[in-house]
C-alpha cells in the first residue's frame, strides 16, 4: 500500500472512528442528563397529582387532620416517610407555583416533596436512605443503568458492523482517489523511456482533469521535440545545402567558361549569400533569445513614436507586395521601459510572416494597445490560415505547415520560435487564432515604469 494511500486510508478511519466515540460520548452523557430527568419528573408528577386530589378533598372538606391521614396511608403504602410541617407553618402561606420546575426536582431528590394543600406547606415526603444514598436517586440511577444496557445492547454490534463498514469504506476511498495518481506515474514513466502515444484514461475527476491534459499535451510535445530533434540537423543541412549548391554551380559554370560574368549572376550570388546570412542571424538570435541573455538590456522608448516608425515601414513593404496594411494605434505618448531590440524582433518576425503568407491582393492590419500596464498588440492578415492541429506546433523551431512549404515562400521555420521565446523571456505570452481566411497573432507585454510613466 503505498504512502498517500494509507494516509487517506488512515484518516477516514480515524474520522468515522472518532464520530462513532463522540456519538457514544453524547448517547450516554443525554442518557445521565435527561432520561434521570425525565423518571424524576414522572415521579413528581405522581405526586402532584396526589397533591391536587388532597386540595380537592380540602376544599370540600377544610379538614387537616383528614389530609393528614391521607398523606401518611399514601407514604406507607409507597415506601415514603412523611414530615409534617410544624404548626406555625401551617398558617404561612407559599407561592409555590415559581419554584416547580427543573431544580425543584432536583431537590426532591434531597429534600423530598414539599406538599401545598390550601396553599399552606403541610410538609415534606422523602425516601428512605440506603448507603446514605436517597433511595430515589439509587432507584433512578439503576433503572437509568438498564436501559443504558439495553441501549448498548443494540447499539454496540451495530457500532461494531459501521466499523468494519467504515474500514471497508475507507480503503475503498482511498483506493479509488489514488488510482489515477498510479495511472499518472506510469504514463509519465513511460514517456521518460521514450514511448510518447501514452493512453490515459479519461474518466478522471474534475480535479485531475486539467493534470491529465497537462500530461497529454506533455507527451505531445515530447514527441514533437524527439522528432525535431532527428529532423533538424538534416532541415538545417538542407536549408545550408540549396544556397550553397547554387553558388557552387554558379562558379563552376563561370569557371568552365559556360557563364559569363554579369551583374545578374552577381545579384544571384548575392541573394544566395543572403539566404545563407539570414540562416546563420536566425540561429544566432534563437539560441541567444532562448538562452535569455537576448541584449537583456531595457531601454527607455517612446513606444508611441516605435509604432508610428514602424507602421511607415510596413506599409512601404505592403505596398511593394501589392497589398493592403492598416493599423489602429491607440498608445500614449509617454516613455515606457522595455527591451527594444526584441520588441523589434517579434514585430519583424510577425509582419515578414505575415507578408510571406498572404497572397497578392490581401490585407494586413496591426493594432496595438497600452491598457492596465499592458502593451497588447495584435497582427491580423487575410493569408493562407494554419490548421488548426498545425498551430501550436508552428511555434517550435523548424516548422514549417505543409500549406506553406507547398507555396515554395521560403523560410526557415525559425521565426516564431524565436518570436515565442523573446515574448517569455519579457513575462509575455502570444496567442494564435487562425482559418482559411487568415491569421491573426496576438501578444500581451508587461510594461515597466519608465521616466515619465503613467499608466
Ligand atoms: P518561417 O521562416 O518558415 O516563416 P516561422 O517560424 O516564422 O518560420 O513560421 C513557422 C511556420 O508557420 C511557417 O513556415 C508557416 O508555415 C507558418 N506561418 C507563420 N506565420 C504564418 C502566417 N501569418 N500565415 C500562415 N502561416 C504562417
């Protein structure tokens, strides 16, 4: 039995247990308490009714000595010892309606029944003692006794057969609230060996709900990364391989003499050097961004005039590539405290992807926001759409949707990995909504206070 399990186990025994000690405690502390009572008062009642038929006869009769005699046959017929009251009392005469009740049976128990006839105290009957204890209280105590007994009789196997119950009850608890954590290690140790298509159950508690999808999406990405992991050396090999290839042919057909040397082949050889430039930046500014050391340096920026800048560039391009670019800026003109360098990563990453993806014709709009010490902004474009298994996957290095490599754009896959990283690494996260009719990227930045900051 493992250790969590026996301490559910445990601590459902000690409740049910502990319930079951209090339930017998509260049982027999009401049996002292209220069942004494209750026969106290019963016999008080026998006496108050002996006392009403005295003050009926005395008020047809108006004779004492007659009460008397009543009294003294009633005390010996039922074990009681009668003290008259002595004379000057008989003649005082008591409100004794206010002290009945509760104490004054207790006080019986002492003192014995104080009788009223007419309204005047004819004295007390008591019981005898018996080990210098009323013979009323021992009479009570006995009778309270047995009927504890028969109490205990009934309830002392059904106490035992709810503790066997109880004992069943809590393993069984404790068995099934710990069964999935079970299921859990085995599937996290299997995708520690390397086996990522884990199948859980799904008929978790709501609690465990989320942990399940957490491990899911856990072993999903395992196996993407694994997969990366034996595609990237040779996506990199070949991305290096097709620049490389063309310069090579390039100079060799120069060099035979099959090419003459002209200012088109050097712009080719150019864009081929590029290509191979552009690659090797990428890598730099992924393992940089992704070892958090990216400039790491927070500038102060007028975030309002980075945007107006921006939007005149974009647009420029847009327009180059025949398409449509709008945006709706609604920053203040203030300062505001931020890595600037990666701000311009992400924005480039975005808007080039953006023009990659959509087709001549299209749309692109940037928005961006500062709300509650927050920059939000968000890239939509009119392109090709990622599907929607593609699109959490879009943003590990390398990859690439099939849509897109079919559309020959070119590219690396690198992009929004990095993109992805620089945003964590500034306490950010990106969103992506996307369909056939575009996509669009969304980013949440915290802001820190700049000179004349205000939110
Ligand atoms: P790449 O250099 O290939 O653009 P990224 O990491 O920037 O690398 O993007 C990864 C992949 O995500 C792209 O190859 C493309 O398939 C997809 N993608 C990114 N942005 C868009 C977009 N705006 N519209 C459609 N697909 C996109």
């Amino acid at each position: 039995m493992n250790s969590l399990r026996k301490k559910y186990f445990l601590s459902l025994l000690f409740l049910i247990i502990i319930s079951l000690l209090l339930f017998a405690l509260v049982l027999n502390w009401s049996l002292d308490r209220y069942f004494f009572d209750y026969q106290l008062q019963e016999r008080a009642q026998e006496l108050e009714d002996f006392e009403s038929y005295l003050n009926v006869i005395y008020e047809s009769e108006n004779d004492l000595r007659t009460i008397r005699e009543h009294i003294e046959e009633y005390a010996a017929l039922h074990n009681l010892i009668y003290h008259p009251a002595p004379r000057r009392e008989n003649g005082m005469m008591h409100d004794h309606q206010d002290s009945r009740g509760h104490s004054r049976m207790r006080d019986m128990v002492e003192e014995g029944y104080e009788l009223f006839v007419g309204g005047r105290s004819i004295g007390h009957l008591t019981w005898p003692e018996e080990n210098n204890e009323s013979l009323l209280a021992a009479e009570i105590t006995e009778r309270t006794n047995e009927f504890r007994r028969e109490i205990y009789g009934i309830l002392l196997p059904l106490g035992l057969g709810l503790t066997v119950l109880a004992i069943l009850f809590s393993y069984y608890i404790s068995k099934k609230l710990t069964e999935p954590l079970s299921g859990f290690t085995t599937a996290v140790k299997e995708i520690k060996e390397g086996d990522y298509e884990v199948e859980l159950k799904e008929d978790y508690p709501q609690e465990l709900q989320h942990l399940y999808k957490e491990i899911k999406q856990l072993s999903q990405r395992l196996n993407y990364l694994a997969q990366i992991r034996k595609e990237s050396v040779l996506d990199l090999s070949h991305e290096i391989r097709t620049p490389l290839n063309n310069i090579l042919n390039y100079l060799t057909a120069l060099d035979d003499g099959y090419l003459e040397f002209n200012k088109e082949i050097i712009n080719d050889l150019k864009e081929e050097t590029q290509r191979l430039e552009e690659l090797s930046n990428r890598l730099d500014d992924l393992s940089m961004a992704e070892k958090k050391i990216f400039n790491n340096e927070q500038k102060e920026v007028n975030l309002k005039a980075f945007f107006s800048n921006l939007s005149d560039k974009f647009n420029r391009r847009a327009e180059n590539n025949n398409l449509n670019y709008s945006q709706k800026i609604t920053v203040p003109d203030k300062i505001y405290l931020l890595d600037l360098e990666a701000l311009e990563i992400i924005m480039e990453n975005l808007f080039s992807n953006a023009l990659k993806y959509t087709g001549s014709g299209g749309k692109i709009i940037l928005q961006a926001e500062i709300k509650a010490g927050k920059l939000t902004v968000q890239l939509e474009d009119s392109g090709i759409g990622i599907a929607e298994e593609e699109q959490e996957l879009i943003f590990e290095r390398f990859y690439r949707t099939d849509k897109s490599r079919s559309q020959e754009t070119g590219g690396t896959g690198i992009g929004l990995a990095i993109t992805k990283e620089l945003i964590e690494y500034m306490q950010g996260n990106i969103s992506l909504e996307s369909s056939e009719k575009g996509s669009i990227f969304k980013f949440e930045i915290p802001l820190q206070k700049g000179r004349d900051y205000e939110f």
